[in-house]
C-alpha cells in the first residue's frame, strides 16, 4: 500500500533528522503527542502523495469543466437572467 510506503520512508527521514538509528526508537518517538502531525506533515511533502494530489486535482478539473460543458448544452449556452 503507498501509504505504508510514504509513512516508512517518512519515518526513516525523520529518525535520521532526530539522531534516531533505531527502528523501535525511531516508533516510540512517532508515538509521543504532536509527533503524528510532524510525520503527516513530511509524508505531505512526499513525491507520491504530490503526485496522487495532482492527478486528483486534474480529474476534478476534468469532471467540472465536463459539467460546465454540459449545462451550457442544456440552457442553449446562454445564461439565464437571475429574476426572471
């Protein structure tokens, strides 16, 4: 799975910022308060969660540009007066 990937490969990063050689150090110290949202933070930054970020975006992009496309098919591709 590429979260376990993201978060291994975090996890390693950041023991090797803190000093930690230890696997069993290095999850003890995941496990102390605060220290989760430094690890969500690295794995953000992560070049697989960047890329899965950006295909979503596109598709969302994709999927709203369909739709738009599609109204402006259904009202005529004139816009309707608020009002009236």
């Amino acid at each position: 799975m590429e979260w376990e990937e993201i978060r291994t490969e975090a996890l390693k990063n950041l023991g090797v910022e803190k000093g930690l050689r230890d696997w069993d150090k290095i999850k003890k110290w995941e496990m102390r308060t605060n220290n989760f949202l430094r690890l969500i933070s690295f794995a953000e930054k992560s070049a697989i969660l960047q890329e899965y970020t950006t295909l979503n975006d596109e598709f969302t992009k994709k999927l709203k540009d369909m739709n738009r496309k599609t109204d402006e098919k259904l009202a005529g591709g004139k816009e309707e007066a608020v009002g009236t």
